[in-house]
C-alpha cells in the first residue's frame, strides 16, 4: 500500500512519522533472571539452532543475522534490568522500552504495571497482589455459585460451550484445570460486570494473560506445558492476576462489549475509512466483489487479531499496545489498517467474492514471529502519524 501525500502538508507529516519511527527490535530471550522484580512475593523464572546451509556465504549470512539479533536481545534485556533496578522504576520509561517487545522474564510485571494492576512501587507490589488476589477468591467463593440459578444458566453455559473452542491447537488450553479456570474467570466478570456481560471472543482475551503469567513457573514452551507438577498456589494466583488484568483490558473496550457491540461497529466503519485513504483501490476491489469489511474484521476488532495470528505474536503485539496511548482501542486500529493492506496486492489479484473471503479467513500468518509483529506495530505508528484522527468515539467524536 502507497500512502498518498500529495499535498505539502501530507509529505509534512510523513517526514515527521519517519523521524518519530520506532527502530525494530527483535524477539525477546527467554533466560532466567535471579533477579527478584516482584519484592517479597515471587520471582518469574525463566531456547533452536540453524541447520546447515548449501553454500558457506548463506551460513555467514545466518550467523551475522544469529549474533546481530542476540546482541540487540541483550541490549534490551539490559534496559529492562536498569529500568527495575530502581524501587520505583519511571511509568513513561517502562512504556518507551516495552514499545519494542518485552524480555520475557519481565513481561509479567510490566504488563501488570502497564495495565493498572500493580503499582509501580516496589515496595508497594507484594500488598496488593496479596489483597487483590484474595479479593478475587472471596469473588468465586461469593457467586460462582449462582451459576446455576435460572437467571444466570445460560450464561454459564455460553461461557462453558465457548471454553473448549477458545484455541484448541494450544495443549495448555485443553488441561482441564486451565479450562475451569477461564470458566471462574469469565463467569465472574460478566456477573459483575451486568452493563457489558459476556459475548464470543471474550474468552480469547483470557489467553494472554495466562499464558504470560504462567511464563514466571514454567520453562520453555509455556503452550505445551505440564501443568500437573505446579502447585495449586500457582495456578491459583495465575487465576487471579489474569482475572485483574482482565478487567483493566475491558474497561478499555468498554463500548466493544455492550448491546450492539457500538464500539466494534464504529472500529470496523473507521477501517474501512482509513484504507480508503491508504489504499483506494484496495477498497474499490472490495467493494466491487461486494466483501464487506464486516464480514473479515468484525472478529479482527473484537478478538483483537487473536484468531489471524499465532498466540506468541498476539503476546508481543500487546507489549506495544500496553505501552501505547489507548493501545488497545484507539491503535489496534492503525494495525488492523496495516495488516489487511499487507495483502493487498493478492487481495486485489483475486476474481471474486469468494476468493477473497476464503483468503482473508486463512491469512499466512502462522510462522510469522516476533519480528512480523515488531515490523507491523513499526508500520501502524507511522500511519497513526499521518491519520492521527483516523479513530471515531461511539459518541461521534475523534
């Protein structure tokens, strides 16, 4: 996609996107730190080789590219490692280095910092994981129970339904005990959240956060893990700083989630808008093959591209929307812009309605990685600096 900037005031702004443009960082290492981020409450624990090549100029070049990537993995662990040397480490700069993916050892907590979970304090963390933690099982003890009750059965039993269906490629998500987790989760947030209450979708949000917080207990591939051997303090604290962090994500999306689903309804209106703009005769291809932007990217807003892309990707998205202003409403947007124009030369290549649904409901994302998303999240900036009004509010304004 060519972005048009005819007019001076166009080449204007995209001088100034160019110059604001976030530099690319690569994946984040996965080593364990003995460094306990946490304070007295717990310390987050914690890798593939490259085959031979056909010609010794193809193995130099994978080597390079091997140490080049390593070297700016530890450049960014170190950041982070300074960032939390201190008591209580600065929000905006936690937000600048989080932009660029998280090391994994300390994306637990600066997802919980970033979301409003826990206080940036150090001295302060340990209290409120104990309190809020506690908060959530008097919850579960409080109204898990009326499940049952007839005005509340049938939301218990979409959730119970949707549970089984949320991911299934992903072993961790078919463990029973994981299942009845997300079961307490969900089903406490839409009882106590009556104004929102739960739709499809919601329960692909839990993932992320459960899979990040497990991360601190498990080594290596959090996905297949055996979760069998953990301690039901762990799993039962995982609960609950998902359940949280949940909380804190949806009140964001409040709009998405309400009758209607108004919010979801104006973000699909904007895409269209804002590609048209970018890419005008990808819209018109669209149009002409009568593909409605409903159609494709109702699910693209309302399970945040969880379902176009691979989990790990979806988690080192969410490192730059947690640091983002209104990441996760009003940015997910420019994404959403950039990742379907990605295409567009084979979308714009395909005869017909058919075609081009079949495709856009099969993207090739599934070995894309973190330096895809790093690459993508790079691109939406620059267009949020070109279209900074591109996002209309349920009220109507931007």
């Amino acid at each position: 996609a060519v972005v048009s900037t005819q007019s001076t005031g166009g080449l204007s702004k995209l001088n100034i996107a160019l110059e604001k443009r976030p530099s690319l960082l690569p994946r984040a290492t996965k080593e364990n730190t003995a460094n306990n981020i946490y304070g007295s409450v717990g310390r987050p624990v914690q890798t593939q080789s490259a085959g031979t090549s056909s010609s010794s100029t193809q193995t130099s070049e994978v080597d390079h590219s091997k140490r080049h990537t390593v070297n700016r993995e530890e450049k960014q662990k170190a950041r982070f490692h300074e960032l939390f040397k201190s008591d209580c480490p600065d929000i905006d700069a936690i937000k600048k280095a989080a932009w660029f993916g998280c090391p994994r050892q300390y994306r637990p907590l600066v997802w919980q910092i970033l979301s409003g979970y826990l206080p940036p304090n150090k001295t302060r963390r340990a209290d409120t994981l104990g309190r809020k933690r506690s908060e959530y099982w008097r919850f579960v003890a409080q109204y898990f129970k009326t499940r049952t009750d007839a005005n509340f059965s049938s939301l218990y039993h979409q959730i119970h339904i949707d549970i089984p269906r949320t991911n299934p490629a992903v072993p961790l998500f078919q463990e029973q005990k994981v299942q009845d987790a997300f079961e307490r989760v969900l089903y406490i947030w839409a009882y106590r959240n009556p104004g929102s209450g739960y739709v499809q979708g919601i329960n692909d949000l839990v993932t992320p956060f459960y899979v990040v917080f497990l991360s601190q207990y498990i080594e290596g591939n959090v996905e297949r893990a055996d979760i069998s051997q953990l301690a039901d303090e762990i799993l039962a604290n995982t609960e609950a700083d998902t359940y949280w962090c949940l909380c804190k994500l949806l009140e964001s999306l409040h709009d998405n989630y309400t009758f209607a689903q108004p919010g979801i309804q104006m973000k699909v209106h904007d895409l269209r808008r804002l590609v048209n703009r970018i890419d005008k005769q990808l819209d018109e291809h669209l149009e002409r093959n009568v593909v409605e932007y409903l159609q494709f990217s109702f699910r693209w807003m309302n399970n945040l591209l969880m379902r176009e892309m691979p989990l790990s990707c979806t988690i080192r998205l969410w490192d730059t929307y947690f640091a983002e202003p209104n990441g996760f409403s009003h940015f997910h947007l420019y994404v959403c812009a950039k990742f379907l124009t990605r295409w567009s030369k084979l979308i714009k290549s395909l005869p017909d309605f058919q075609a081009v649904m079949l495709f856009l409901q099969s993207l090739p994302t599934s070995k894309w990685t973190d330096d895809e998303m790093s690459e993508l999240a790079s691109e939406a900036f620059q267009l949020k600096c070109l279209f900074p009004k591109a996002v209309t509010t349920v009220a109507g304004t931007t």
